[in-house]
C-alpha cells in the first residue's frame, strides 16, 4: 500500500469553516506582491514609421498635375 504524500505547509493560508461545519478548510492565500516583479521597462521606440505609399487618388491627381502642368 502505498504511503499518502505528508502535507507541505502553507505560506500564508486563510481559513474557513467546512461546508458541514464541522471543521476549518486551510485555503492558500496569495497577494500582488507574490505576482508582481518590477522589472525594467524597454525604452519607447524613436524611429519614425515609413511613409506610406501614395493612394491611387493621390497617383491620379499627381499624372492630372503634370499634364496640365498644373500643381495640387
């Protein structure tokens, strides 16, 4: 038969009484402090994005431009 595994105690453990009332059910507790690391941010990016390229609109009224010799 084999051997039940002991009980590791808890860090910090609420309680709270069992559904039949007979007895207290330890329930482990955590806090922000157990999750949260501070850590570091990554400085932002600096570079500016690539201009996109112009729109087909934009491509018509620039050939209309030069056609007509006229600017927009």
């Amino acid at each position: 038969m084999a051997r039940p595994k002991p009980r590791r105690a808890e860090r910090n453990a609420g309680a709270f009484y069992s559904p039949d009332g007979l007895g207290m059910i330890p329930v482990p507790m955590r806090t922000l402090s157990d999750d949260y690391h501070d850590e570091p941010v990554d400085p932002p990016d600096d570079h500016e994005p690539e201009p996109e390229p112009p729109g087909l609109i934009e491509r018509i009224l620039d050939r209309l431009a030069r056609t007509f010799g006229t600017g927009h």
